[in-house]
C-alpha cells in the first residue's frame, strides 16, 4: 500500500528551514592575542614588550622579579652599615680611649696605690676627651676650608675656560669607567649650561661684598630648586629652575652633595672627591670622638675605683680592656663593611686587642724601667 504524498498549498507560506549544523569560524594563533596584562618585566600596557618608553617615570622603571622591586631583593651579605665618617670618629675615640689611658693606668699601677692611678688616669681622661673633640672639630673644619677654596678656585678655571678643554677634563673622568666620548661631551655641555644659568640668577653682591637679602629673596621666590653658585669671593647662593639643577630625586635618598649643581660641582665630586663639610659635622665629629674617647678611657680605670691594690687592679683591667677591645675590633670589622665571617670578624678582633695590648705593656715597661734605675 503506498503513502500518498501530499503537496503543499500554494497559498501556504514557506517556513523557514533550520540548518542541521553550523560551522564555527577558525580560531585565531593563540600567540597573536595580546594579553590581558603585561607578561614582561618592564610591560605596563597590554601586548607591550622591551624597556618602557622614555618619557616614562624613573620610579616606574623598576624591573620587578616575582612582584618584588630590584631594590628589594636582599643579596648574601647585607650589613646595616653605620656613616663612614662616623665610623672614623668612633674608632678614633674608642680606640685612643681605650689604649692611651690604659697605658697610663698600666704604668702608674707600678707604683702600687690605686687612689695614685685612679687621680692620673681620670684626670689625662678628661683632657684627653677636651683635647680630641678640640682636635676633631679643627680637623672638619680645616677639611671645610680645603674644600671652599678648591670650589672657589675650580669654578673660575671654568669660566676661563674653553668647551673642548672642558669637555676633555669630564671625559677623562667618564672614560675610564665606560662613557664614550660623544656622551661626555653632551654631559660636559648640559653642566655647564647648568651652571651657567644658576650663576646668572643668582644676586650679584653689594658693594661691601655681601650680598643683598631683598634681592636674593626675590630671586629664591621666583625659582624652584637650590643651588650653590662660588662666584669670585668664593661666596654666594644660587637658585635652579628645577629642571635639571641637581636636585635629589625623591627615590634618590637626599645625596649629600645634591646642592652643588654644573660642572664645577662635577669636577669636585668625581674629578677629586671632594664635598664640603656641613657644619653640623664638625660639631658631631667633635662630640663623637671626645665622647667616644671618655667612655673607651673610662673602662680600663674601674677597677680601680673598687681594688685598693694597684696591680691586682691592673689584672682585672687588663682582663676587662682586652674583652672590650676584643669586642670593638669585632663590631668595627662589621659596620664598616669589612671581611666578613668568622675569619675577619677574628682578624679585627685580635688585631685591635694586640694595638691595646702592646701600648699598654710599652707603658709598664717604661714605669718599671725608671723605678729600677731610680
């Protein structure tokens, strides 16, 4: 029996007919897309790649390794280390502290009264203390003076000069650690621009030699940005534009020789390693070595204070001054960046301990010497 086929009417409408299957579009490589976030160290936008555009921030350029910037990344040895200038203070201090009254003391037990030892030795304490923070103070000073005239002297060698001697004088100081010679002339041009127009505002002075206060306060009002501009007294403050004037950079850590801007301020600093003294150094350098060598003279005298008997006195300070000498030999070798582990911390140690110890027995024999003559 055959099914009859029915045909459509012709006043039907024709419905409209659902494909089985749709063909998707291809895919695009995977490694054509950008990603949603940079990949790349320096990458800040989507897809970029290679070091960041120049006009980007300098605390932007940070080069992160696992999400940590550079500058934190700790190494193998890193030390808390103390200003190298204050160092020195201590060390000279502590060190003539603890050697040159414990000398004394040492030669003065020979005569077997403590009160004789413990009067002398408190007494060269004191003076030595004055007599050293005196000495400290003279010596920042006269570091300071050194440093104004050479400034002074150096800035009108500049302004004699031409821009090829110029250019050769900071070449010699870039080339040898890498700088090709076109850089250093552009660096020699750009610094002295800088310091020619840091000159060319600053107050010319008055006819005593000052310089006028209403001028230079109008003049710091209209700049942004300080400098200091050695004119031919060797005096004189100056003002940047803030463009390049030698300004610390926030991230910078405020460098110590940041208001000295242009050539002649390059030529000091990299040239002779030179930087003015603060005159608040000289007052802390004074203060550190005095105080440093009271208490490093203070210990050795103790015993004394409290033993009647000079040379049992002498044992027990002999016995104390060794352990703290061999202790400020070991902290010295630490905060001052020198070899570390067990071998230079012992090395530091043992080395200040025979300075002490040979000053001392020096004194002793010299006392002993006399009494046997006598």
């Amino acid at each position: 029996m055959s099914t009859p086929v029915v045909s459509p009417s012709p006043s039907a409408p024709h419905a409209p007919q659902t494909p089985i299957a749709v063909t998707l579009p291809r895919r695009a490589p995977r490694n054509s897309l950008a990603s949603v976030w940079s990949t790349h160290a320096y990458g800040t936008f989507a897809g970029e790649d290679g070091p960041p555009p120049p006009d980007t921030p300098l605390a932007q350029k940070c080069g992160r390794v696992d999400g940590v910037c550079c500058k934190d990344l700790k190494g193998e040895d890193e030390r808390t280390l103390i200003d190298p200038d204050v160092v020195r203070d201590i060390v000279i201090g502590l060190s003539d502290g603890l050697t040159v009254p414990f000398a004394l003391t040492a030669g003065l037990s020979g005569l077997g009264d403590s009160r004789i030892v413990v009067l002398g030795g408190f007494a060269e304490l004191i003076a030595g203390a004055i007599s050293m923070g005196i000495g400290g103070f003279l010596a920042s000073q006269s570091e300071r003076d050194h440093f104004r005239y050479l400034r002074k002297q150096t800035h009108a060698r500049v302004e004699r000069s031409c821009d090829g001697e110029m250019m050769r004088e900071v070449y010699d100081v870039l080339g040898p650690v890498g700088v090709d010679e076109h850089t250093s002339r552009q660096v020699a041009m750009q610094l002295r621009k800088v310091e020619a127009d840091m000159c060319a505002a600053a107050p010319p002075p008055s006819e005593e030699g000052k310089f006028d206060l209403g001028l230079w306060l109008k003049t710091l009002g209209r700049k942004s940005g300080n400098g200091k501009c050695a004119n031919g007294n060797g005096n004189g403050n100056g003002n940047g534009n803030g463009n390049g004037n030698g300004a610390a950079h926030p991230e910078a850590g405020g460098l110590k020789w940041s208001d000295d801007v242009g050539l002649t301020a390059f030529l000091l600093k990299f040239g002779e390693g030179l930087e003015e003294v603060p005159a608040r150094r000289m007052y802390l350098s004074a203060l550190t070595i005095g105080l440093g060598y009271f208490l490093g003279g203070l210990i050795p005298l103790l015993p004394y204070f409290f033993v009647d008997s000079a040379n049992t006195a002498l044992v027990y300070s002999c016995i104390l001054t060794g352990i703290i000498l061999l202790l400020f030999g070991a902290f010295k070798t630490h905060f001052t960046g020198g070899t570390g582990g067990i071998g230079g911390y012992l090395h530091g140690a043992f080395s200040m301990l025979l300075v002490g110890g040979a000053a001392a027995a020096a004194a002793f024999g010299c006392v002993k010497l006399l009494e046997v003559q006598g």
